[in-house]
C-alpha cells in the first residue's frame, strides 16, 4: 500500500539550512533598506523557509516586514500590504550583524517572491548600513534564492513618504547583512511538472529504470518490479542521488591522470625493489619485523632451494645467480635500514591504491555496458512489439496499473521527442506503460 501513497515532498520540516552573508562596502547609513528575495526553481525546491536576518549599525527599534510578490504594484507606502514578522530593540552593533529572529519563519514557494523591509525609528542618520546597487549582478544569489536591490528609506516613521530632505526614497541601494533559510525539497512523482523539475541527471534515471522494467527478456533484478514499486524507489531518491555527467566525466578525468601518474611511478618502484634486492646478506632477522618485512622474510622462507619461491624479480634475479644461496637469499630489511624507508613503503601504498583504483574503474565500465546492452535490448524488443500489434488495437489495462500508464505517459509527453523516443511525437516511457500494463502488479499493487 505504501507504493501506491507516495509522498510528495520529504516528511522533516526543512532539509537543509544556510545562512548567507551578502557584500558589504558600507556605502551608505540611514533609516531602513526595503528589497526582494525570490526561490529560485533551478532545483526541485518546495520552498524555501526564511528564519531570520541580520543587519548592523546604530540599530535602536527595528522592525522586519515582508509582503507577497515582491515590491510590484507600488506597496513601499501601503502599510496595509505588509506583515510585521519582527519588532525589538538593539543596542548599536557596527563591527558585526545583529540576528533579528522571526516571529514565525516566512515561505517562499518554488518561483515566487517576497519583498523584505527593515526599517529602526532611530533618529539620526546611521542606524542602518546598506549599499549601492552593483551593476550586472545580483546581491547575493546561489542554488536556491536571489536578493535583489531594492530602495533605501530615509524617515524614521515606517513607510512613511517623507524623508530627511523630502524625498524618502533612495532606488538602486541593495541590502547589507545575512540571512537565514532552510529548504523543503520535493520527491519524485510519474508527473510531468514534477518531472521535469528535476535535474537531467536524474530524468536520465528515470528513463533507465523504466527501459529495464519494460524488458521482459532482461535477467536485472529491477525488470521483476511492477511500475509501482519502481516509482516508490525513485520517490525515495533526492534529486542530488545521481552524479551529472559533468561530474562523472571530472571524475574519470581525476581516473585517466592518477592512472598516468600510476604508470609514471611504476619505473621508480621496480628500481626501489632491484636496489633492495641486490644488498648484501643478512646476520640475523629483525625480532620484531613490520608487516612488510614480515611478508618479505615468509616469501624468501617459502622459496626452498628454487631460488626465492615467490619474490619480485629483483629478488629472483639476486637468489638464482651465482652469488645466491637457494632460500639463503639476502633479506633485505635485516642488512639495509632503507629497505623499511618510508619513500619505499610509500610507493608500494601508492602502487596497492592505484590498482584498487583501476578495479573500481573496471567494475563501473562493466556495470555501464551492462546497463547500455539492456537499454538497447529493451528498444529493440519494444520495436518489435510495436511494428506486431494491430492497428487500432488497445493495451488491456485495469485497476492501479491502468492509473500508472496514465502517469507514464505524463511523464513521456513531457520528454517527447527525446533521446528514447520510438516515434515521433511518441516517447519511450509512454510505451513502457502500455507494456506493463498486463503484467501482474508486485507489492503493494498486486493483491
């Protein structure tokens, strides 16, 4: 039943917090600074949860206001447009910025705005520091809001239209201070608005899940789930679960230069090992030896009379010549200090990484071309399904799996033409609902 009820945002309060702190130049000082703060929708944000801001100068009573949509239709003198979120009084703070906390955190949905005013009726002219407006950019932005400029009040009397020298109103001034916000994230649904919301990284996902689903011929575990427990394991990824492709090719260039450095080092470690190999005789062994000399000492002890058993090559070139004595091979780390280096014991590390490195490469190569067989093996078995049906015929489709066609094929209007698409005008994940459509529902879905 759970994969039938999927959430459609995360069940905690907000997902993660950042408090931003904005340019300072202090440019300027006076009553108030009113200005905009909008969600970006870049991310699939829910919203975004503003907790509290930080201002500094002279400060005395402050208030924080907030309206919806921004500073549009003329609200910088409508009292009655604004809601008052803060109101107290501070002592002067010119160094650092003063938290004014919130009454009740302030919601900016996914693509909207608000518009922000802190205002002190200090008299005087330094309660307040903010700033010119910086031509080009914004006053501060990143992944999930923007604060933009705003205007600057000069009357200690909130909204009020006059100021010190008759006008009150200074444009192109920007806010100066922090802010504090949290975010709400949305989770993945079969719908076409939510969809798209996420990054091509994840839709990508998406698709893959869907082309393996769809192959009744694939031996992956995943092609054995019915399209419901497949969206219940996608609802439960963050958007941010799947590595962009910009990213995953950074990574296999880090991958292509550890693995020149790799090889570059190999000709210094083989001649560490000759050199080690070529040193006199031993006395008597170490009664403590380090686990490299330890494994040294039992593969020379091991070799019998073959001239060294298991050694690299310069210990078998050093046991097996005339100067070698069977199993009476030099142990290096008795007769020469420098066999236990720390640049000797650092290369053979490095040499040990390096290839658990190469391997863990070598798995993710397989895995991929894994993945590509089955893609391309679910296009051509949906090809042929396709090119064998009748015209005019309909896929039987009842019950949760009739609804979850519905959803695919939202999903596949949305992304039409794409990369997966069988025809045109037709994408792949519509047609994955029609093919699992007459299969039996697993989980919750199958009775």
């Amino acid at each position: 039943m759970a994969s039938l009820l999927r959430p459609a945002t995360a069940s905690y309060t907000v997902s993660e917090f950042y408090e931003v702190l904005t340019e300072d130049y202090e440019d300027h000082t006076f009553c108030g600074i009113m200005f905009t703060v909008d969600c970006k929708s870049v991310l699939p944000v829910d919203f975004v949860e503003i907790k509290s801001i930080s201002v500094r100068g002279r400060l005395g009573p402050l208030t924080v206001w907030v309206t919806p949509d921004g500073l549009h239709g003329g609200k910088k003198e409508d009292r009655g447009a604004w809601q008052l979120v803060y109101e107290g009084e501070q002592p002067p703070s010119f160094a650092t910025p003063t938290k004014l906390p919130f009454k009740t955190p302030v919601q900016v949905k996914s693509g909207t705005s608000i518009g922000m005013y802190v205002h002190s009726r200090l008299d005087g002219d330094e309660a307040i520091v903010y700033d010119n407006e910086r031509p080009g950019h914004a006053t501060h932005e990143d992944r999930h809001i923007r604060v933009a400029p705003g205007l600057a009040h000069l009357s200690n009397a909130p909204f009020s239209p006059r100021g010190f020298w008759g006008r009150a109103w200074r444009s192109r001034r920007q806010f100066v201070g922090k802010i504090e916000y949290g975010i709400k994230f949305k989770l993945w649904n079969p719908v076409a608005q939510v969809h798209l919301a996420f990054p091509p990284a994840f839709r990508q996902l998406v698709r893959l899940f869907l082309a393996i689903g769809a192959s009744s011929e694939s031996k992956c575990p995943i092609s054995f789930l019915s399209n419901d427990l497949l969206f219940y394991v996608l609802n439960m990824c963050r958007h941010d679960w799947v590595t962009p492709p910009e990213e995953g090719e950074a990574a296999s260039a880090a991958d292509a230069a550890a693995d020149a450095a790799a090889a570059s080092a190999r000709p210094s470690l083989e001649a560490t090992q000759r050199h080690i190999s070529k040193k006199q005789p031993q006395s008597k062994p170490q009664s403590k030896p380090v686990p490299w000399e330890a494994s040294q000492s039992a593969s020379q002890s091991s070799g019998g009379g073959g001239g060294g058993g298991s050694l690299g090559e310069g210990e078998r070139q050093s046991s097996g010549g005339p100067e070698g004595g069977g199993n009476e091979a030099a142990d290096p780390s008795a007769s020469d200090p420098s066999a236990s280096d720390p640049s000797a014991l650092a290369a053979e590390a490095f040499a040990a990484r390096e290839a658990a490195a190469s391997l863990r490469v070598l798995r993710a190569q397989l895995f991929e071309a894994q993945i590509r067989a089955l893609l391309r093996q679910a296009a051509a078995n949906q090809d042929r399904r396709i090119a064998a049906a009748e015209p005019g015929t309909e896929p039987v489709a009842d019950g949760v799996h009739a609804r979850l066609s519905d959803e695919l094929r939202s999903v596949g209007g949305a992304e039409s033409g794409g990369a997966f698409a069988t025809s045109p005008g037709e994408s792949l994940s519509a047609s994955f609902g029609q093919a699992h459509s007459g299969r039996g529902g697993g989980g919750a879905g199958g009775g």
